[in-house]
C-alpha cells in the first residue's frame, strides 16, 4: 500500500491519521466530508475532495481517481446529516432502498459493503490513530488485585 485513503468527518481524528499515515510514508488522500471536516485538513494531506453526505457515487469516483484501495473512516458525522439534511445520488438511493432499516450503524456498514465491492477495502483506523490511543496494560500505580479482576467479572 503505498497511498491510503482518509474519509473525512469533523473532530482532530482525521488529522491525527493523516500525520500518522504520512509518517508510514504513505501518500494520504482526504475525501473530506462537507458540512464536517475542516477545510484545514487541506494543509495535512497530499490530496482533498469535498464530498456530500449521500454521495456514494462520488465518494467512491474520487478514491478510485486517485488510486486508493485501503481507506479509513475517521472523524464524527452528525447523525442529522444521515437523516434530515443527505441528498442521496444514484448509488445511495439504491443501496439506501435495499436497506432494512436505517440505523446510524447499519448505514454506516452498508457503505463500507458498497465501498468494499467497488475496491476499496476499510483499515481498522486504529492503524494510523495509535499516537494517541491508550498503551495495553496496566495504566495506573497499582495493578487490579486477582481479587478485583475477578470481580470484574
């Protein structure tokens, strides 16, 4: 993988995994959500596009355009943009109607399904996140006693 591919919400955490995907010596492009992500992610990416809620079609055109196969999500996308406000084109409205129901997360996995039939696998976005996840193991002075973890159930 020599370029990954940022689909961008609102929040820190697309610039955060813009710098970490640099520092792997990838190429980074943005698919920057419009109404969400900050247009100053222009300055943390070699490449960004504006792409609408419900523009699967497009979403998927620009990726491809740039050669992007390995994509990350990474950033908030308000709830009421998937509901109230998303101009859906061709591909959403299909993929939309196949849907059994339209909860946040169901939406969000079908869009990942539409994503990985076009050729765009989704990384877990842990992968360019981990400058600032929490290390494994033990974060305090004191380790749970034998006691406690089993308590912990």
């Amino acid at each position: 993988m020599e370029r990954v591919g940022i689909i961008a919400g609102s929040g820190q955490l697309p610039f955060v995994a813009a710098r970490e995907a640099r520092a792997q010596g990838l190429r980074v492009v943005a698919a920057a959500i419009r109404q969400e992500a900050a247009p100053e992610l222009a300055a943390a990416v070699d490449a960004l596009h504006w792409v609408g809620v419900g523009q699967l079609g497009h979403l998927i055109r620009v990726l491809r355009g740039e050669g992007v196969t390995d994509a990350v999500m990474v950033g908030k996308i308000h709830m009421t943009w998937l509901f109230d406000k998303v101009r859906p084109d061709l591909r959403a409205l299909w993929l939309l109607w196949r849907l059994r129901d339209r909860r946040g997360d169901s939406i969000l996995e079908a869009v990942a399904g539409e994503l990985e039939r076009a050729g765009i696998t989704l990384l877990d976005c842990r992968r360019f996140l981990a400058p600032i996840l929490a290390p494994r193991g033990v974060l305090t002075r004191r380790a749970l006693t034998s006691a406690a973890d089993r308590a912990r159930g």
